[in-house]
C-alpha cells in the first residue's frame, strides 16, 4: 500500500505544487478583498456540487462496484458498466448545470446573502458562477475515468490530472489579466479550460487499457442500481457537510472584508499535506479493500485499515504541528507578494492554525469511509457526516465570538475530529481484528514526537540564525524548519519503536 500511494502522492504532490503556485498568483493579482470573494463565493458552489457529483460520492460508489465487475465478470461487463453510468451522468449533471445557470442568482442569496449589500459585488458574483457550472460536468465525468484507472491498478496519471486544472487557472490571468476589464473573469476562464485539461489528459490511458466509451442509457441496469443504493446515502451525507460549508461561507461574507479570502487561502494550505498524504492513501485504499471483500478476504480489511491509518497519521499529525507553528512564515513567504499585504498574511495564518489540527480528522476520514464503501456502506459515514455537521454548526456560533472569523475554521476542525471519532470507534462492528489500544498507543507516539520536534526547532531564533528576510533567506527558513523537524520526529519516533519508522525503513530497503 505504502508504494502505491507512493506513486499516488509524488504525483498529487504536484497538482498541489500547482496549486499553490496558483494561489499564489490569485494573491498576486487580485489580493485578499472583493474580488477574491466574489470568485471564492461563486466558484465554491458548482465545486460543492463537484464533491457530490463526481469527486466525493459518485467515485466512492462506483469503484466498488466496477471493481466486483471486473474481478468477477471480466472487462468487457465493467467496461458496460462504466459506458452507463457515464452516459447517465452527461444527462442527470447536464440537467444540474442547466438548473444552476438558471438559478444562479437564488444559490448566490442563500450561500453569500452578505453580498446583497453591494449589488456590484452580488451581480459579479452571480455572472461568475453561471460561468464556472460547466465545470460541474467535465470534472464528473472526469472521476469516473479516474475510478476506471485506479481500478486498473494506473493510479500516477489520475492523480497527475488535477494538475492540468491548475495550470488552466494559472496561465489565464497571466495571459490575458490586462485584455479584461473586469480581470477575475480570467479566474472563471481558467476554471473551464482547466476542467478541460483535467479530463483529456486521462483519455490516452483509458484507451491504453482498451475502453472504448459508448453512449448507452438503462437506468434499471444493476449495476447502476447498486451504485445508486450506494452514492444516495453518499450525497445525504456530503450534502448536509456542504450546506455547512455553504453556512460557512455566509457567516464570513458578514464577517470582516476578506474573511472568505483568508479562510480560503488557509484552506489551501492545509489541503496541501491532506491531499499528498491522505487523499492518496484513500485513493489506493478503496480499490484494495474492494478487492478484498469481491475475493472473499474479508480477514485482510483490519490490516489495510491500520496500515493506512497508521501512514496516514505518520504523515499528517507533524505536517498539523508544523502548519500551527511555523504557519506565518508559510504564509508570508507563498503568499505575501502583490496585492497581498502583511495583514493578509498575518489574518490568513489565524485561520491556519485552527484548521491545522483538523488536518488529523480530515485525512483521517479520507481513509476510513473507503473501507465502509467496500463492505457496501455508505449509511454510516452519512449518519456520522451529519452528526459532524451539526457539530460544526454548532460551533460556529460558539467559537466566533472566540476568535472572529477563524472560530469557522475552528468549528471546521473540530467536526473533522468527531467524524473521525465516529468512523473509527464503529468500525469494529464491520470489521474483526481492529486493535484499537495499538492504534491509540502508535497516535500518541506521534503526536508526541512532533510537539516535541517543533519545540526543539522553535527554541532556535532560526530568523536570527538565517539573518535574511528576503525572498532566499524565508525559502531557507522554510527549508530549515521543515528539515530539522523532520529528522527530530523521525529521530524520536526510532526511540520511541514506532511501528510507522519499521514500515517505512522496510520500504526503503525492499527498493534498495
């Protein structure tokens, strides 16, 4: 599993590079104020729709069952199957689309309402999500070539293809920023070329492993009704976690000018390790722990949930430490350039460290639902998924009060944790063999190698040390803090005998 998701992670690793550099040049030229809003506002509701539609719910339900075709009936009936649900996804996400471009003004209301103060802000906002919908579609087909692929055992290139995303959105404003006189309009351009990309650069390898699309509809098909069984409890699930993001969204654009800006551009941040490490554990986990349960090994699921588990917390829980201590010097030196100024930077790294200690729930979510899809469960992670959510909600009028617009980031998180909480303890009841006193013992090995690894690197005044603040001297402080903490953790966890160091000097070695 480790050397899958290696593959897996390099190649996330950078679309995330990627993303970033694109972040970076949102900063640039349009900052943290109004018409970063507006795009943030209007891109998040088709990419909402995205998670339920295609990268979220639809892949999760549709690996499992392609992947018992292929296993069991051979590529030709998988191949049928995937013809189908591809052709039922052009006419049911073809009809969402159509509805959004329409209805883009009452989506706007509910999700931005603070907006309708300024009916220039609300109006752009409105024309920029009528433009951004189609990527709704494109994105959707595009997840499920993705599962195709991974089920195939070719992980590199889907995980590659969000990348052609990013560089859409970041050559447009670039290119074309002074041929606009509204100039976010290139932001909205990028969104569809890079949706474009993202879905092209995956067809060669579909055809490599010989499938043929045909357009074919039979909604009684049984598989697609499995899938359906499955993707509906999904989309209830995610759809009560994206109403939340939706109330998120509404509490900032009342909060303080660039608050959705700074919670977005921290999001960003924090995703970076949560899709290199996490997001590829999960994307090799599901089609594993499918294949166990189509072969009747059910005995293997408890070994594939604490191996992922457990490179996932390995991973995560020092890159969390990291992001809440060192998150300003992070901030300042991808973003702080431009139209971004120290303020940005210093409000953009508030939300940092609230969503930081999330990044253990969330990554930890990303590989424990997959193991619930392969045993043909998705009512739990719904159940679980809206008790998170009320949880969030909840919080939020607790925490912003506490700590302003970041209290959203730190309800945020805290639902992530109880999420996790949630699909871990009730695992045992799917699942033989899960050793929970283990899996505490190696968590707390961790967590207390990494605080203790920051705090060893914080005790060194490393800005003294480095005597620039420069471009070159913050790209070496970076580099310093990330090295250093490294090898302190990886040094305490040897001390400590973490099962985690074990695994992965066995890796090493075995590629050696």
């Amino acid at each position: 599993m480790a050397a899958s998701a290696g593959t897996v992670s390099g190649a996330t690793a950078l679309s995330r590079i990627m993303g970033l550099i694109r972040e970076q040049v949102v900063a640039y030229f349009f900052g943290a104020g109004m018409l970063t809003d507006c795009f943030v506002a209007a891109f998040r509701i088709p990419n909402l729709l995205r998670d339920l539609f295609a990268e979220g719910a639809l892949s999760s339900a549709f690996v499992p069952v392609f992947k018992d075709k292929l296993v069991k009936s051979g590529p030709k009936e998988a191949f049928h199957l995937a013809n189908l649900t591809i052709s039922c996804l052009i006419i049911i996400v073809g009809c969402i689309v159509a509805l959004g471009i329409i209805f883009a003004p009452a989506f706007v209301y509910i999700s931005a309402k603070g907006f309708t103060s300024d009916p220039v802000k609300f109006d752009l906002t409105v024309t920029l999500t009528r433009l951004m919908f189609v990527y709704l579609l494109l994105v959707s087909v595009s997840a499920v070539i993705m599962g195709i692929l991974n089920s195939h055992g070719k992980f590199g290139i889907p995980a590659l293809s969000p990348a052609l995303f990013n560089i859409g959105m970041i050559l447009t404003p670039i290119l074309l920023y002074q041929y606009f006189s509204v100039p976010i309009y290139t932001l909205a351009l990028g969104v569809l070329i890079g949706g474009i990309g993202q879905l092209v650069f995956q067809l060669p390898t579909l055809w490599q492993i010989g499938y043929r699309f045909r357009f074919v509809v039979n909604f009684a098909d049984e598989g697609i009704r499995r899938i359906g069984r499955l993707i509906s409890p999904m989309i209830l699930g995610l759809s009560a976690s994206r109403i939340n993001i939706l109330i998120n969204t509404l509490l900032a654009s009342l909060l303080i000018e660039g608050a959705l800006s700074y919670l977005n551009f921290a999001y960003r941040l924090m995703h970076f390790p949560l899709g290199v490490f996490a997001v590829a554990l999960g994307t090799v986990t599901l089609p594993r722990a499918s294949e166990e349960v189509a072969r009747n090994q059910s005995d293997r699921l408890a070994g594939t949930f604490h191996e992922a588990i457990g490179l996932t917390m390995f991973m995560v829980i020092p890159s969390a430490v990291y992001l809440a201590g060192f998150g300003e010097d992070l901030v300042r030196l991808i973003f702080e350039r431009g139209a971004f100024t120290a303020e940005a930077t210093e409000q953009t790294a508030r939300a940092l460290y609230h969503y930081a200690y999330g990044l253990v729930g969330f990554a930890g979510v990303r590989v424990a639902a997959p193991l619930y899809y392969a045993l043909g469960d998705s009512k739990r992670p719904m159940l679980y998924s809206i008790i998170a959510v009320a949880t969030n909600v909840a919080l939020n009028f607790a925490f912003i009060p506490l700590f302003g617009f970041a209290g959203l980031a730190a309800a945020t998180s805290a639902a992530g944790l109880v999420n996790l909480l949630l699909l871990v303890v009730n695992l045992r009841k799917k699942i033989d063999g899960i050793r929970y006193l283990s899996l505490i013992l190696h968590t707390a090995k961790m967590l207390l190698a990494a605080l203790a690894a920051y705090y060893l690197v914080s005790m060194v005044n490393l800005p003294v040390v480095i005597g620039r603040t420069d471009m070159p001297g913050q790209i070496l402080l970076i580099v310093v803090q990330i090295a250093a903490m490294g090898l302190v953790y990886i040094f305490l966890l040897w001390l400590l005998r973490s099962e985690e160091i074990r695994r992965a000097l066995t890796l090493l070695h075995g590629k050696k």
